[in-house]
C-alpha cells in the first residue's frame, strides 16, 4: 500500500468527519457537539487560524486513512514556539502499518521547517496500543500529569 501524508483539502471534509465520527467514538465523546466539529474543521482551514491538520491517504483507493491535529504556540520555557500534536487517529483496520508514526513525524518535519522547538502530546493512561508507539518515538512518557479545571459551565 502507498501512503501520501498531506495537509487537509476542503474536498477532503467527508471522509475527514468519518475518520473524526471513529476518534469521538474511540474516545466515548460521541455526544460532541455538531457545531465543535464544523468550527474545527473551519479552523483547520482558516489561515489565521494556527491549527493545522495532516491526513493519511491510500494512494492506490483515495480513502483516507488517519488524521492529525497539530498547531504551533508560545511556550514560557522555550525560546522558539512549541507544537502541539492535540489529535492522533487511524482507521482500526489499518492499524500496524506504521501510519500513527508516518503522521507523527510528518508534524516533527513540519515543526523543524517552521523552527518550532518541541512537539508534545498527551494520551490516556490506558491507551496502552498508542502509548507503545510514543514510547518507541520518545523514549517514555516526560513523566507530567495533566490536570484540567473548566472555566465555563
């Protein structure tokens, strides 16, 4: 199978909601708000707007495969803008193959073209599949924990 990793098109928005229907899925968040998920995708598409997002495409079918979400922001610890990968999915039926890490490293080459310092992410503890991907990448976890405290109701 051949694989092209490629910035999002807005001809891509069908088989982007798909993928991202299976993410809110996989992550039991099904009850995401419809209105969310058409300001993601303008986002993604909004140039001054800082969020980005790459595909995995099967050359061969067209279909889309996987997707991230990644933007770049000022960092109090670091001299140049880190990015933050923020969404990482991949059909489970192609699962395996080595798209998570193609997608990842596809968002480090981008970061290192823009002079970003860092790329970081977050996945639950229990993710036990992905988390054996990061760990091959990185090394280990950078040993933080995440706390989040909602400011609206």
């Amino acid at each position: 199978m051949s694989i092209d990793i490629r910035k999002a098109k807005l001809t891509d928005r069908s088989a982007w909601q798909k993928l991202w229907n299976q993410y809110l899925i996989f992550y039991k968040s099904e009850d995401f708000k419809d209105e969310l998920t058409e300001l993601l995708w303008q986002r993604i598409h909004t140039l001054e707007n800082p969020i980005n997002c790459l595909v995995a495409q099967n050359t061969e079918s067209g279909e889309l495969l996987g997707f991230t979400h990644y933007f770049p922001h000022s960092d109090t610890w670091q001299k140049h803008p880190v990015c933050y990968l923020e969404d990482l999915f991949v059909l489970a039926e192609a699962r395996g193959i080595g798209l998570g890490e193609l997608l990842i490293k596809s968002v480090v080459k981008e970061a290192k073209i823009n002079g970003w310092q860092d790329v970081y992410w977050q996945t639950q503890h229990d993710n036990v599949v992905a988390r054996g991907l990061y760990n091959k990448l990185t090394g280990g976890t950078d040993g933080y924990v995440t706390y989040r405290l909602p400011s609206k109701d």
